[in-house]
C-alpha cells in the first residue's frame, strides 16, 4: 500500500501534551500488570507439577512466539493503523492472563501463553504511535519519558503481585488482576480523540507515490485479509532488504552483552564479595530505580549532542563496554555500585538511540515494522543470552561479563566501521530533497 509522506497535526500544544501523557500512563500500566505476573510464573507452573526442564521449556514459549510474532504485528499496525492493531493487542492480551488464572494444568498454562506471546506488543505500537505524532527533533525526548513511565511500573509491579501472593489463590489474583488492567489499558485507549484530535495532512508526493494518503478513522481492521497479509509481506521485505544490518547486529550484540551482564549478577556477587541477598535486593532495586529514571536524561542528553545520535550510540555503547569490564574486575563492592550507577543510564540511552536510528534510517512510514523488528532482534538476544551464560559460568563467575566485554567492543567496531557510511548516506538524501 503506497503512501504519501504525511504528519500529523493537533490543534493545540496542550492537547498533544494531553494525548501523549495518556500514552504514557498505557505504558506504565501494561508493564506495570505484566511486572505482577513474571516473578510469579516459574514458581506456578513448578506447583502445577511440572519438572524444572519441563518449567523452563514452558515458561520460554512466550519469548519463542515473541520473536516470531513482533515484526508482523508491528508491521500489521503500520497497515491496519495504531488504534485498531493497539486495541486488538490489548484486548488478547487480557484474553490471555484471564486464561492464566484459571491454569490448573499444564495444557491450560500452555495455552494462555499464546495469545499473550502472538499479541503483546503494546508497547511497541505505543513506541511507533509516539513516533507518529512527534517530530525527529522530539522524538528522542518523548521515547526517554515513555521508557521511564514503563519501568517505573515495572518497578512497582512486583510489590503488589508479591502481596498478592501472599494470600491463598495469589497467583490467580494476580492474573485476574493484570487482565483487568489491560482491560482498562483497552478502554483508555478507545476513549482517546483518534478521529477529533488528530489531524492528517498529507504532503508532496514522491516519485512512485499515490498523493492520497489516509486518516487512521478511515483505516478499517475489516478489509480483506489477503490485502492486509500482502502490505504486511511487502513492509517486511523492505525492511529486510534494507542495508539496516548494522544496526540490528549492533542491537543483538548490546542486547546479549546487556543481559549476560545481569544474568548471574546475584549469585556473582554473593561469590565475590559473600554480598548477603538482602543487601544484593537493594543494589538492583538502586540499579532498577536509577534506569527507570535516567529515561528523563535522554532528551537533554540528545540536545547537548546536538541531535546527532550516531556519535551519541558510538559513546553510550563504549561507556557500556567499559562499565561492563569494570564490574568484572571489581575488587570490592563500592566499584561495582559505582558501575551500577552508571550502566543504568548508559544502557537506557543507548536503546533510546538505537531504535531512534532505527527509525532514521528506515523512515516513518514503517515505524510499527522497524520497532517490531528490533524487538526480534532482541528476543534472538533473550534466547541466546542463558546459554552463552551458562557457558561462560563453567570458567568463572565473572565468565558472562567478560564475555559481554568481548560482544560490546565487536558493536564498537562495528559502529566505527559503519558510521562514516551512515552520514555520508544521511549527507547525500539531505541534498537531493
């Protein structure tokens, strides 16, 4: 489906404002439901009598449908539109976790994980709906406030699912409960001002291009499903055949290294330095507070490298890499706190960077397809992540940072190979419009 370059407008200043706020508070509440239910599920599916090998290959379907399922949804949004695609995620979503509290078996367990792994992606409809309504310039600072909005519900999820559980049938209250937040999350999302609010204005045609373009309220889930199969096809291929490897190889590589750094981060430190749990609890409540909130530097931080988001992932990437060594050379605990400090805002600008280039480089009108591609990319990561983890823990506790040591100076050399690349391209476009 072809169309013409478009923005949207709003009337007025603060009824953006409103909208975009009210994008925010969708986002805290999904993860904020979600963060309810995740400590919960290797625990639940162990009391349904499940062996830990049989637990883990269960608990993981959800990240195995993720990875499958991310590029065509958000691929499915950018042709079927943000409000229809945000609402039929949403509403499977709650179809799933209410499933979830009625598991009492394994089969049933099985089963409400799937539409919840084929239709969780929320948030990535929320980040490319973002990216819709705000200007280049704007979007670095909208997408830092959106991922701090979420992980401070990620954050707070857990204390009300832990006093959940602490009553008899916790776990299913908890799922009932997350199911009656995607629930309102849906009604929030119905009731926003799609057709009044928003204003469509289409541009200039370019070379090839229709000069029509479309209003998200013309945009109908019910057109024929081959029609909608066809443009989901053909945004996947574009964005596949796109010279955009860089990118999501830089992306897989942070991811691992990312992940292997937190992955045996307790049972490291209880090794190390004989950190007690209670007083490790603290360090990544410390950590996980920090992030959340470092998602209100990115802005800031953007405007002060002047919008230029590939010397400012080349830095956020090496600054990861090095705190990630010195976390593994730590010689007592107050180096590692330091390292904590700062991997918690080096890390939450470096993804807002990378799906900002992301969506540079492959352009708006597939923003839905290139989010989703990324998640993809980073639940390739997820899967990959525990292995290499449990490989590197056979020579040393510190094996998993070291090895991500290694992964983060590879995306290092990658972006100093490809960067001059990416400007020159950026160069060359900006002179030819």
């Amino acid at each position: 489906m072809n169309q013409a370059k478009c923005s949207f407008l709003f009337h007025n200043a603060r009824g953006k404002a409103r909208y975009i706020k009210c994008i925010y508070v969708v986002g805290f509440m999904d993860l904020f439901g979600v963060s309810m239910i995740i400590p919960l599920l290797s625990h639940h599916v162990k009391a349904l009598g499940a062996s830990p090998t049989v637990a883990g290959v269960v608990v993981s379907t959800y990240g195995i449908l993720q990875l499958f399922s991310s590029t065509i949804v958000g691929s499915w949004s950018d042709v079927v539109g943000r409000r229809y695609s945000l609402l039929t995620c949403l509403l499977l979503s709650a179809l799933g976790y209410g499933l979830l509290g009625k598991s009492t078996s394994i089969a049933l367990f099985v089963l409400a994980r799937i539409p919840v792994g084929l239709f969780k992606h929320s948030l990535s409809i929320c980040r490319a709906l973002l990216s819709d309504l705000v200007s280049e310039s704007e979007r670095p600072l909208v997408m830092g406030h959106f991922n701090a909005a979420s992980s401070v519900g990620f954050i707070l999820g857990p204390v009300v699912g832990g006093y959940l559980t602490e009553h008899e049938g916790g776990f299913y209250t908890s799922s009932f409960t997350c199911a009656a937040i995607f629930l309102l999350n849906a009604g929030l999302v119905w009731m926003l001002p799609w057709s009044e609010t928003l204003v469509h204005k289409t541009g200039p045609p370019s070379p090839g291009q229709h000069r029509a373009g479309f209003r998200w309220r013309e945009v109908s889930l019910l057109q024929p499903v081959w029609r909608q199969l066809s443009s989901v096809g053909s945004k996947i291929n574009m964005v596949a055949s796109s010279d955009m490897w860089d990118l999501f190889l830089v992306r897989l590589l942070m991811a691992i290294a990312i992940m292997l750094y937190h992955s045996n981060f307790s049972l490291a430190l209880e090794e190390r330095f004989s950190l007690k749990p209670k007083v490790t609890g603290y360090l990544i409540s410390y950590s996980s507070t920090l992030g959340a909130l470092s998602g209100f530097l990115v802005g800031p931080v953007t405007q002060l490298y002047g919008n230029n988001m590939p010397a400012l992932l080349l830095h956020s990437t090496l600054l990861t890499c090095s705190l990630i060594f010195l976390y593994a050379a730590a010689p007592n605990v107050w180096q590692v706190l330091l390292t904590s400090t700062f991997f918690a805002i080096s890390t939450s600008i470096g993804r807002t960077c990378i799906t900002d280039l992301e969506l540079q480089r492959g352009g708006s009108q597939a923003s839905g397809t290139l989010i989703g591609a990324g998640q993809s990319v980073t639940a390739v990561g997820r899967v990959l992540a525990p292995l290499l983890s449990g490989v590197a823990q056979e020579f040393s506790p510190c094996g998993p940072p070291s090895l991500g040591v290694v992964l983060g100076l590879a995306a290092v050399g990658v972006l100093l190979l490809r960067i001059p690349k990416w400007d020159g391209r950026g160069k060359r476009k900006m002179a030819t419009l």
